[in-house]
C-alpha cells in the first residue's frame, strides 16, 4: 500500500539538510537514555492501537526523531508513514541522519517568519499535495507547554487533520488542581532548586560572595524573567483542554502517569541548562552583559547539585507527572 502522495519527496532539497551535524543536537539526543523518557511509551502503546497501514502520522515537534524511531521499531511490521516536522534545523538535521533512509519517513522544517515574528503555520510549512490528503494522526510528545501560539497553532493542527483522525499530546508540564504527594511536575523542580539555592548561599560561608546578588532586586528579577524564558511557567490542564476544544475538537481522553525520573539525570540535563536555573550565581551575559567567570560556572554546578539534594531528600529518584491527551475532530 502506496503511503507517501505522489510527487511528495520525503526529505526536501533544502540548506539545512546539507548541513553538518551538530553537537547541541547530539547532545540533547542523549536524553532518550534517561529513565524519564519512559514517558514515550504510553504514547506508542496508542499510537500502535490507533495506526493502520497506510496512515500517515505528523510527528509534531518530533526534534531528533526519538519518538519516530521507537515506534518504526515497536510496529516494524506495519506500513505507515510518519512526517516530523520541526522548527529546529539543527535537531531536524540529526532526524534525518538517523531515520532518512527509511522510506517511511519524512520530514518538514516550521521556519521562523521574522517579519511577522512567529513560526510557520501547518499549512505554510507543508507541501500543497499532503494538505490536501491531510494526515491521520499528529502527536506532540513534550512539547506542547513550549507552545507561544497554542490556539493558532492548534486550529492549523485541525486544518491538517483527516475527520477520522486522532491528536495523541503529551507533556511533564501541565499543571494540575492536585498533584499527588511526592510528585513533582517537572518543570516546577526547577524553581524549587533556585529556592533551595538562595537558602543555601544564605547558609553556607562556602557561597557568601553571591549573597550581594541576592539582594540586588533587580537583577533577580533579571535572572527570573531569564529562567521564565528558559523554563516556562506551568500552566493548569484546563488551559489547554478550553485551546483543544476552541480549536474544533473533542477531548477524548485524560489521564495521569507517575514517571520515576532520576535525579543524576535530571541534574545531567538541567546542568546544560544552568544558566537558566541559576545564571545569578556568577551572572550572565543576558542580564549583566558580561559571561560568567569558569570557576563560578563550577559554583553554579555544585548549588544545583546542592539544592536538588536538599529538595529531594537525596534519594536518587523523584516521581514526576505526565498528562496525556487523545482529542478526535468534531
């Protein structure tokens, strides 16, 4: 059974695909190695139990293709496409150099229109003969909380979407009413550790040379609106469930996952992130205009070891909570 549209190259001819692999993108590839993305396999499960041969499903903001590639493996024997589109050229590049010679994939790049400052749209990114066969399924796998234009970007999803068809979101940063005790949402651990530091650096003569900075309120403020912009405020289910339905479907499903994450690994992956979860120690390029010294980088490291360990009690794992969401068309 024919999956691609005719005239429909999987990998276009365009700069970005010729160019070198790059080491931001390798590195972040990393994290399908860490327990968390466990997180990935409720998805799968669906995606199998829902995929027929044939189908093509849009992988949306499928980055490095960590998603892709495990289920081409946990449904090798059926013949369905998968599309990942992304606005990352450097992750979409390592997509292809990883899956490219399958031909049941393909690949689209969401480019940035800087005069309009935002991303291309559905409809501005794919190609005229797949939009109008449309697509069966489209997935977002930990993504979607990064989303600044969710309806707009939601509705573009519909657009593209068949009648029959099924969005599969997933994400370990949707807030809830109530989280269970012990569990964190993921991304609100990382506040947690900017308090657990400041209390730390109060504490221990070891860090009194950043307590001048924690009295500077406005650079605080600096470095908070800094760590917004690199880990966004969570936001309640309720946000996106009203977006979902405003954008002209139904929600099917709701449900809510314990995923034991490690903190070793959750440190490996905050710690290339350490200036978003504490650029006050030390500064930033962003807030003060000048980079951090080399040795209060290392001290920047150790607090975020400190304080994770304070915040977890050191155990050497947290459970965190994922939402999944499976809404059909109306």
């Amino acid at each position: 059974m024919q999956t691609w549209p005719d005239s429909f190259p999987r990998i276009p001819d365009e700069e970005w695909v010729q160019s070198p692999v790059g080491e931001l993108a390798l590195k972040y590839d990393t994290v399908e190695d860490h327990g968390w993305y466990r997180n990935l396999d409720r998805t799968i499960q669906d995606l199998a139990g829902f995929l027929k041969p044939g189908s093509i499903l849009l992988d949306y903001s499928g980055g490095t293709g960590i998603l892709a590639g495990r289920l081409l493996e946990e449904v090798a024997e059926r013949n369905f496409g998968v599309l990942i589109v992304d606005s990352s050229p450097k992750f979409l590049r390592l997509a292809v150099e990883k899956l490219g010679r399958h031909q049941r994939m393909g690949f689209r790049l969401i480019r940035y229109l800087k005069e309009q400052k935002r991303l291309q749209l559905l409809q501005e990114c794919l190609d005229p003969v797949m939009q109008e066969r449309g697509v069966d399924a489209i997935v977002s796998t930990n993504a979607i909380h990064l989303y600044y234009d969710l309806q707009e970007t939601l509705t573009s999803w519909r657009k593209a979407l068949k009648n029959d068809g099924r969005v599969f979101i997933q994400s370990g940063n949707i807030g809830m009413p109530y989280t269970p005790a012990g569990a964190w949402i993921i991304d609100e651990t990382v506040d947690a550790i900017h308090k657990a530091a400041m209390e730390i650096v109060a504490e221990d003569e070891t860090y009194a040379a950043y307590r001048p900075t924690l009295s500077d309120s406005q650079r605080m403020e600096g470095h908070d609106a800094l760590r917004r912009k690199f880990f966004l405020p969570v936001r309640p289910i309720d946000h996106y469930l009203e977006r979902i339905e405003a954008a002209g479907f139904t929600v099917r499903e709701v449900t809510h996952l314990p995923i034991e994450a490690h903190v070793d690994q959750w440190y490996e992956f905050l710690s290339a992130y350490h200036e978003g979860v504490l650029g006050w120690v030390g500064g930033s390029r962003r807030v003060e205009g000048n980079d951090p010294a080399p040795a209060d980088v290392e001290q920047r490291l150790t607090l975020i070891r400190a304080a994770m360990e304070r915040i977890f009690e050191s155990r050497s794992s947290f459970q965190a909570l994922w939402t999944y969401i499976a809404a059909d068309p109306k």
